[in-house]
C-alpha cells in the first residue's frame, strides 16, 4: 500500500484525535451582518434610503414572537427600516391579503415577511403567493422556488442560504459528493434539494422522509447529511459515517425544569452522541438558526439594490 | 425459511420465465386521448367552446418540426381549437413577447406553449416566464414549478405526468420506494424529482446527473429508474437489479442508413441489454414520449374546464 508522508500524518492524528468538529455559525452569521453593515453604510453613502423590512405576524406563539424580534433586532443593528404589523389571532384572510397588496405597492419597503405557521382559518400559500416575488425576502412564493428549481436568478430561501454558506465558510465541498436531506418541508428540505442538484453545485442528492423505509441505508453513505425533520433524536452518530458533516436545522423546545425558561433548545441530532466521531455537526443553539435571520437581511439588502437599480 | 406456496410459485415462475417485461405506452396514451375525447365532447355538450391551444414555433429544427405537428394532429383529432405560429429563426425575442401578451388576454385561447429550444439570441426564461400561469399548459413557467415544488395545484409538465400515468396504468407504487432519476433538466429531472417526493406520492428520490461519480452505486438499489439524460446507453442491464422498473425518456436519433428516414430512435437505456433480466421497462419508440403529447392535451383541457368555471 502506497501512502504519503502527508495523508499518513493525517490519518495517524485522526486517528489519535478522533473527536467531533463543532460546526459553530455564530462567528458565520457575524461576519456576514458585519459585511452587510458596511455594504448598508455604503448604499446610503450613495444617496439610497436605507433597506427595509415589513414583518407581518398573526397571533401570539411564542416561538414566532421569538424570530419576529430577532428578525426585528437584526434589521435595527443594520440600521435599515423595519414596520412591523402585529395581528391577533382571529384576524381575517382578507385583512392580510390587503396588507400585503399594500405593502407591494409602498415605495419604502423593500422586503415583505410574514412569519409562519399563519392560524389555520388563513390559507398560508394564498398568503405566500399574494406577496410580489421582487418583495418576497423569505423566497417562499411560487415564482421564486419555481426560478429557484430552475437555477434561475431569484430570492433563495434564508436557511437553506445560510447552510450554503456555512459549508462555504468551513470548506465543505459539495460537487461529486453525495447529499442526503432528512425532511421534505417547503422551508427546508425541497428548496436545499433544489440547490444542492443545480449544475456549479453538482451534489449527487436523496430527499429522504417520514416514509423512507431504512434512513440508515441513505445516511451511512451520505458525505453531507442535512437533517429537518423537526423531531429531536432523529439521527444520532449510529446514521453518519467517518469524516461526514452533519447539518442540524432542527430547533426542538425539550421541557427542562433546571432551565429558567422551563425548556432547553435540541436539533434533530443527537448530538453529545457525536462526541467521539470523526464527524464535523452544526449545534444547536449557536446552529444554522443564527444563520437565517443573517440570511434574511441579506436577502433584504439585496432587494433594496435591486429596487435601487 | 419460511415460504408461502403463493409466494414460492410466484418465485418459481419468476425464475423460469426471467425475462424482461415491455411497459409500452401506445395503449395508455390512447386511452388517455380516448377519455378526453369524450370529456371534450360532453364539455362542448354543456354549451362550452371547446378547449383551444396555441402554439408557437421558431426555426426549422427538424425535431421541433415533428413534435408541433404531432401536437397539431392530437389536437385536431380531439377537436380542440388550434392556432399555430411559426417563425423564422431570426424573429426578435420582443416579436415573441407580444405575442405570448396578446395569446395571454386571448379568451379564445386556453393554453399556450412554446416549442423549445428557441435559438441562442432568445431567451427562454423570460419567454416562458411572459405565459400567464394560467394558460401554461407545460408547465415550464417558475409559478407552476413553484406550485409543483410546493405540492400545490398547477399544470404539471407533461413529461413528468405521463410518467406518473405509466407507473400507475402498471400498477408500479411509488410510496416508500427507491426512486432514482438520472438528468436534472428543468423540463424532465427536476419536476419529477419534485413530484416523487410529495406526500402521497412518498418515494425516496435521488437525482443523478454527470457529476456524480458512480451511478451503479444509486441505479443498482433502485425500485425505480427514470433515465432522462438525453444520451443514448447512459445505463444498461449492469445497472439495474431485479424487479426494478426503467422509465426510458430518452429519443436520440442514431443515424441508420438502412432507414429510410437516415435514422433510428434509441432511448437513454441499452433496451435489448435487458432481454434476460427480470425487470420492467419503457421502449423506444412506443414508450414515454407518445404519452408526453397526450398529458398536453390532458393540461389543454384542464385550463379549458378552469376556466370556464
């Protein structure tokens, strides 16, 4: 067997170390608003009116209350504009879809949101789709996942943006390699499936789900596993092969009575289980979650240049 | 071990027989065509104008020749309306973009589509993307590709659907199957990917395309393989396991001096290579591509009945 002095050391320390990689963002999503800012400082500079932000929120879930304020929190911090439109609950379908025709129509705005899960009286693609694809920041209107399927220019959706980039930043390389995505939602899991097979992309790319029969089968194989499945404990380091990366989208209230707030935050990984695996992980907190508020001020900012043009 | 008589005889039979099963589509697409006629009959019966397509055609290419008129002669022989729009390949892309606005307002016009590829100087995404939604009987543009990621209603692109229609007509279930497509075009790979992986519908979908390193590592664990590459012997029997099911999409014309037309049709898989095997496939002619036509008159008449509600 031929082996280098290199790849020898290499195995020989991998061996030795034989400890999991943190995949942290925080520093990602950092640096990406620490960009943004400046980008933002410039465009001004340049006799532009600062980006904006329309967030729209139906009812009181506390999680949703949670990423309206972080989102509201970033778009401060970046010095753009932000109008927040506060609804209760039993608040008509057609209240929204004025609103957001409104909001399509305002000079001043330049990204629309709404923050799902919408109250079940309130048909949630209708809403979607009544947003004007140059507005639609969270890119989850039909035009723009349809551009997106295609590999065309559009607004891409902010987490599976943020995954991107955080592969990109700790050099993860994705053409020729194999993909596995654990999860179908329209937020996550189709739209990565749709940029993980474009061409300069070249992911060779499985959509698995509550109906795959044996995930393992899929995963042990996998060089890149993206799991968002929403349920805490759906792979642990049993699922993942020597030298993948495991990226975990899922963010799972665990009751916690040691916890202040009576609940901790866990992925869709087991991930202490990981501890002694060759495997590079995204925790959670400090995971991909930090990455989609960045990516949405991102997706922002790039509607305001748009609209600048 | 343990074995059923059924289950042995079915084995036994399996073993004797060993030989490929021919999933031709001629009968399916003309049932197809069959029913419609008489939904197009009792729609025209209910004081309805009958369902009308238009077509538009750019350029001399012999193939795009061929499909528009078979595309022309379903539609006679269902009796829908018919307008036809053929031009020079050095027509201005803004020539076409009127066009596509004046067949959009149309009333006497349900569904349109444009024969692709369209020459260099055109562009086919703004083309597309002009056709409203509502008349885009491919189903190419990013609103119906979106929907069809989404899981929504929209027009399915014909090549996708008459797939489904084949796997169905077989009796080939897709829920919890392995299903492997190889090619990601925006016309074939992409929707069907999208389209396996909804809920309902439930298989496990990998995409395959040039970049990835070894297609026997996902063709020879499939149930199910639709190979969509555009190049004839992209698989042969050395890619596929028992019992698996070939959806062949591929028409390359081989050149053939011994036809008379100086050619030959050759699917994406080296059909005869599957004589001895156990294994269900599409030919070449007689398979996907007449069901292809069919689903476009199936889309044709559903923007019809849509509209007249």
């Amino acid at each position: 067997m031929m082996c280098s002095k290199g790849s020898l050391m290499t195995m020989v320390i991998s061996i030795i170390l034989c400890i999991m990689r943190r995949l942290g963002c925080k520093a990602v999503a950092d640096a990406t608003i620490e960009e943004l800012k400046n980008k933002t400082e410039l465009f001004v500079k340049e006799g532009n009116r600062a980006p904006s932000l329309a967030v729209v929120l139906v009812g009181h879930d506390a999680a949703s209350e949670t990423y309206v304020r972080k989102k509201a929190e970033a778009a401060e911090a970046l010095g753009f504009l932000h109008f927040q439109y506060t609804f209760d609950e039993d608040v008509s379908e057609d209240r929204i879809l004025s609103l957001i025709r409104d909001l399509n129509e305002r000079d001043d705005v330049d990204g629309i949101l709404v923050q799902l899960p919408l109250p079940g009286h309130i048909s949630e693609s209708r809403v979607i789709e009544a947003i004007s694809p140059e507005k639609d920041v969270d890119g989850f209107s039909p035009v723009n996942s349809g551009r997106l399927l295609a590999g065309e220019d559009c607004f891409v959706p902010c987490t599976p943006k943020g995954i991107m980039k955080v592969l990109e930043h700790y050099g993860i390389g994705t053409a020729g390699k194999k993909a596995v995505i654990i999860g179908r939602s329209n937020i996550v899991g189709k739209p990565m499936a749709a940029i993980l097979m474009q061409r300069g992309v070249d992911a060779t790319v499985t959509v698995c789900h509550t109906k795959t029969p044996d995930l393992r089968e899929y995963t042990l194989g996998a060089d890149i596993i993206i799991v968002a499945a929403g349920h805490p404990g759906t792979i642990d380091e049993s699922y993942v092969s020597e030298g993948a990366a495991v990226i975990d989208v899922g963010v799972n209230r665990i009751p916690d009575a040691s916890r202040e707030k009576g609940f901790r935050l866990s992925g869709d990984a087991d991930y202490s289980s990981f501890r002694d695996r060759d495997v590079s992980i995204t925790p959670v907190p400090g995971g991909i979650g930090v990455m989609t508020v960045a990516m949405l001020m991102s997706n922002t900012f790039e509607a305001a240049q748009r609209r600048a043009r």
